[in-house]
C-alpha cells in the first residue's frame, strides 16, 4: 500500500517538472503538448533505472551481514 503512494507523489511532482521542461524547450504550444507522453515516460523510466541501480549497489557494496 506505501508503495503506491510513493508512486503516485512521484507521478504527481513529475508532471510539473516535465511540463515546464517541455514549455521551455518547444518553440511551440502544440509540439510542447505532443512531446508531453514522450518526454513524462522517458523522465519516469530513467529514474525508474537510476532506483533499479542505487538498490543493486546497495544490495550488493552496502549490506550488511
């Protein structure tokens, strides 16, 4: 249950970042838009694969037995 709240405030502060991101890089309003989905699913997939590694070094360099 935790873990979809968690999931659910990243998606939600992800948006605004993404957004703003798009609006400031497109020239235009309707490319800023159609970029949207693109540039929302690679933000939450690098992050997803950043988490994924941060564990994986956790994991394997931080545990303690």
């Amino acid at each position: 249950m935790d873990l979809w709240v968690h999931i659910a405030l990243f998606i939600l502060l992800a948006v605004p970042i993404v957004v703003l991101g798009a609006f400031y890089n497109e020239q235009d309003d309707r490319a800023a838009l159609a970029s949207l989905p693109r540039r929302l699913g690679v933000f939450v997939f690098s992050c997803a694969l950043l988490t994924a590694v941060m564990l994986f070094c956790e994991h394997t360099f931080a545990a303690v037995s």
